[in-house]
C-alpha cells in the first residue's frame, strides 16, 4: 500500500502504519501523474482536503478555498493518473449533512437532492462537492465510488479529549443558536474507515452516506456532548446574535440543515457500525477525561 502525504514529517507516522510513503501535491498534475503512474495501484482512494481548523464559519467558503480546489483540480488530476496508470477503482471522500437540500423531511437519502440555494458563504463549496461527486460517480472506465462521511469524531478528530470543538465546549464557547433543530449525521473515525475498506474491497459504483443511526438535532448532541466531557450545558443564544457571531453559514447549521441516512451503505457494501451512535461514541471516547480531568487545548 502506498500513502502520500503532503509534507515530509508526515512519512514516519505512514511507515508505521505499514505503508509505503511518498510527497505528492495534489494540485501539480506532474507531481500526481509520477506519483500514481509509479505506483501502478489497483484502486485509488481519495482523501485529499486541505483543512486543519475552520477559524470563520462567516467566511465559510474562504476556510474551504484549498479544500475546494483539491476536488475540483486535484480529481481531475487523479482521474487523469488512475487512466494513465490502468487503476480500475477510484474511492473519492465527500460530505453529507449540510449540503442536503433544508426542506421537507429531517433525514435525506443518496437519491434527494442536493441543497438548490445554499447560503451564499457556502455556494462555492457546494458546488465543488457537486463537482467532485460528478466527476467520480459518472466514470464508465473506471469503477467510481464517492463516500459522503458525516461528522467525524474520534482520535485525530474535532471532537476528541484534545480536539477544539471539545475545549470551545469546555469553556461554554459553542452555543446553540436559535432553535437548534438543524439535525447533524455524525460518524466515528473508525467506522468511516472500516467502511472506506469494504468500499475498496468490493463496493459497487455510486454514491453511499457514511454516518451513524441517528441524526439529531443540535439541542440533543451539544448538551450531550458537555455532559459527556463533564462540562457544563451550552448557552441558548437568539439566532440574530448568530448570525453576527457566525454568520448564515453557521445558522443554517444550527438551525435548517438535514441528517442523512445510511441504510444503502449497510446493505449494499455491507457495513456494520462499531459505534451505531454518537451516544455511544461520546460516552466510549470521553470515559476516562470525564469529571475532573483537565484537558489542554488546541490551538
């Protein structure tokens, strides 16, 4: 198995993991032609984004400009390469959640549309997530598989002892906004990767949301998030100091967006979840650094 990675001191970390790794930008064609064409690889899996912390909910489409360009430019790169070098399979990472349409019923499948009129701050990324799901789920040469994954948490994750959304939540930073009835689809780290794994080994081409059991709104996840890391209940703030704060971006995900469904993706590849719900998942990941246990920030 081959990893590439952006950067150099990343290398190390691959090698442990029992891969072989190699420095590709996946926004230089030549460095993605020589890389992929070398490794002559059966199947491509698709992980590439360029975000570490979203800092600007207001400046949503700024914080996904690199990320945008990687699946827009970088899967045209890829595709380019996986033709070049006979790659009969191509797994590309996209997300579901906010991008589904905000009206109607509260969980979207595959088969439901994408969101017509995002809030203007999201439009470019919406539009690079159509892109990159086109470009992959309409190859007719190639097997093409594009993995919508929820909201990660996990080790290495946002939502982690150490993560920053964790500490926002500690200090009673991440309030919830108007009603708080936008519903989030969540997913563990490793169920997203033990269903990555049966998408490479034999999944069928299209389009599968790899979340967890149940969505849920964000007055039911966020006071059970604090409780999980024994902080206190998150404020209850009015929706027009949101979206001063985090602008329509950030309201439309307190308070409009849908959840997703996941039964094509335990029928069809077929996936079982470790953790079937981020109930579950919350209560597992934090047990230990729960009650007095301090953990230190990110930043």
């Amino acid at each position: 198995m081959i990893a590439a990675t952006r950067t150099t001191s990343k290398m190390d970390g691959l090698r442990r993991a029992g891969a072989q790794p190699v420095v590709v930008n996946g926004l230089d064609r030549d460095s993605v032609m020589k890389a992929v064409v070398s490794a002559q690889p059966d199947a491509i899996v698709h992980q590439m984004t360029g975000l570490a912390t979203i800092r600007s909910l207001k400046k949503f489409d700024d914080e996904f400009a690199l990320t945008n360009r990687l699946r827009t430019e970088g899967t045209a790169y890829l595709i380019e390469a996986a033709r070049a070098a006979g790659a009969r399979k191509l797994i590309a990472q996209s997300y579901t959640g906010w991008p589904n349409v905000r009206e109607g019923n509260r969980v979207k499948t595959e088969e439901e549309l994408l969101d017509p009129n995002p809030p203007k701050t999201m439009s470019r990324t919406l539009d690079a997530i159509r892109r990159l799901e086109a470009s992959v789920s309409r190859l007719s040469d190639i097997t093409g598989i594009v993995l919508r994954y929820g909201s990660f948490y996990g080790p290495g994750t946002s939502i982690t002892p150490a993560g920053n959304i964790v500490e926002l939540v500690r200090q009673r930073k991440f309030p919830i906004f108007g009603n708080g009835a936008g519903v989030w689809s969540f997913i563990h780290i490793d169920d997203a990767a033990a269903a990555t794994v049966l998408a490479l080994e034999g999944g069928a081409p299209g389009i599968y949301n790899i979340v967890d059991d149940e969505p849920a709104e964000v007055y039911v996840w966020l006071p059970d998030l604090a409780e999980a890391i024994g902080a206190r209940p998150p404020y209850h703030l009015p929706a027009w100091l949101g979206r001063l704060v985090i602008g329509e971006a950030g309201i439309s995900m307190m308070t409009k967006v849908r959840g997703s469904s996941n039964a094509k993706a335990k029928s069809a590849l077929p996936w079982q979840l470790d953790y079937a719900t981020w109930r579950d998942g919350f209560r597992r990941g934090f047990r230990e650094h729960n009650g007095s246990v301090r953990v230190p920030s990110v930043t």
